[in-house]
C-alpha cells in the first residue's frame, strides 16, 4: 500500500496533470517530480493507493492511459 498523504490535492487535475504547480507546493519542482515519481510506481506496480484528498472511500489504484495517468476507485 502506498499512502501518499497531500502529494496529491485533486483526484482528476494532480493526477491527470501532475506539472501543474499548485499554491501549497512549497518547492514546485521537487513537487511535480514528487508526483510523476509516485505516480508511475503506484501504476508500474499494482499497488493500492491511500491519499487524502481522493473521492469516497480514499482507496484506489492508478492507472496509466495515453500518456497519463487516472484514479480508479476500490470498488470492494
């Protein structure tokens, strides 16, 4: 399981355009590689994703599609 706690503020914008900057990242850059990094692991490897600010129940899984990435929701 990954919990990647604020990395993440948004379930559609941060995750679908991880280098849009927003006003919390205190550092923007290490910000965005923060997030493609976690982004591509949570998708290379299956895992099962906690995050803060993601839709009802706050589990779920990434998925890579045409050179991005989405939230797939745990659906049990």
């Amino acid at each position: 399981m990954l919990v990647w706690s604020d990395a993440f503020l948004h379930s559609v914008v941060s995750i679908q355009r991880p280098e849009w900057h927003a006003d919390l990242d205190d550092e923007k850059e290490q910000a965005v590689e923060t997030r493609k990094r976690l982004l591509k692991m949570a998708a290379d490897h299956p895992l099962l994703v906690a995050g803060y600010h993601m839709p009802f129940p706050g589990l779920g899984h990434i998925e890579q599609v045409d050179g991005t990435f989405r939230w797939l929701p745990a659906t049990s």
